[in-house]
C-alpha cells in the first residue's frame, strides 16, 4: 500500500499545485515549489484528509510540508491501509 499512497500523495499534490506529477518525487517538499505557500498547503492537506477519511490536528499540519511527511504521517495514522 505504501507505493499506492505515495503515488496518490503525489496525485494530490500535483493536481492542487497544477503541475505535472513527474514534477514531484518522495522528496519533494513545500520549499521547491512557489506556488506551495501556507493556503495551497490546507488545499491539499484538506484533499489528503478527504482522500484517506481523517482528520488531521491542526497542530500537524505545518509540519506536513513534504511529499515524505505527508507519506510518513498517513504511515502512521491512516486506519485504512494494510502494511
């Protein structure tokens, strides 16, 4: 499930920040990319928790600011997947 959740991180992420999916990779953070500022970043968090059925604190939020976070967060908390 982890390649899947990483491929549909990525399919978030690109879609909000409208770029090509091949433009991210698991290393891909907020700082490589202008348009992936403190809005755009409680778009995708809000198309993450959608997505995957959760909620996510808010106090998490800031600091899920790359491709790796998000994946290692959902690792960690999302019910749904099996490892």
């Amino acid at each position: 499930m982890s390649k899947m959740m990483i491929t549909k991180i990525i399919e978030i992420v690109s879609t909000v920040l409208k770029i090509n999916p091949c433009e991210l990779s698991i290393e891909s953070q907020q700082t490589d990319f202008e348009q992936w500022d403190s809005l755009t970043q409680l778009i995708i968090i809000n198309k993450i928790e959608d997505e995957f059925n959760l909620r996510i604190d808010d106090l998490i939020i800031k600091k899920l600011n790359s491709i790796k976070a998000i994946h290692n967060y959902l690792k960690d908390n999302y019910m749904g997947h099996t490892t």
